[in-house]
C-alpha cells in the first residue's frame, strides 16, 4: 500500500517538477517500492524525465515532494528516498508514447 501511495505521488511530483503531464499517452508511469520497518519507510522510484532538464535538481525536488506526500498520507517517517532515472525522453518521444 505505501508503494502504490508512493507511485501516485511520484506521477504527481514528476508531472509538477519535470513538466510530464500525467496522461497515459507519454512515458511510462513512474514505479515505487517500500521497505517499511517500525514507525517509517525507505523509497526507490524509478521514472523517466524529459530531455533536457536539470536531473539533479528535478530529482532532488521530486524526491522531496514524495517523502512529503507519503509521510501525510500515511503518517510514516520517510528516511531515505532514492530514485534511478529509467530514461530521458525527448518532445518527440513524449507525444508518440512508448514504442517497443
């Protein structure tokens, strides 16, 4: 449940702090895992960012965004956040969504 509450969080972080509006047509939507241990938790997002951006400072913001977010939703002390850019996705790419 953290996780999933994690993910949306990072779907709304990414769309504020990285301009990647939250459709289904762009990139794939970010990912979260939790390891909750007593009274708090340890994040890893993974997610894609637009090309080009300032990745450490996005990320940096993004991951503050979540650690709140998560904290208010569910009352847990988030300890560390980590997250791996998956891939950096041009305009191009943005608007003919994920080709496999």
């Amino acid at each position: 449940m953290v996780a999933r509450i994690a993910a949306r969080a990072a779907r709304t972080a990414q769309s504020r702090r990285a301009a990647i509006p939250p459709d289904r047509s762009g990139p794939a939507a970010p990912s979260a895992s939790a390891a909750v241990r007593t009274g708090s938790v340890r994040l890893h997002l993974a997610m894609d960012l637009p090309y080009p951006t300032d990745i450490p400072h996005v990320c940096e913001r993004i991951q503050h965004d979540v650690a709140k977010q998560v904290t208010r939703l569910t009352g847990l002390e988030v300890g560390e956040v980590t997250l791996t850019v998956r891939r950096l996705v041009t305009a191009a790419d943005a608007s003919r969504g994920r080709v496999r």
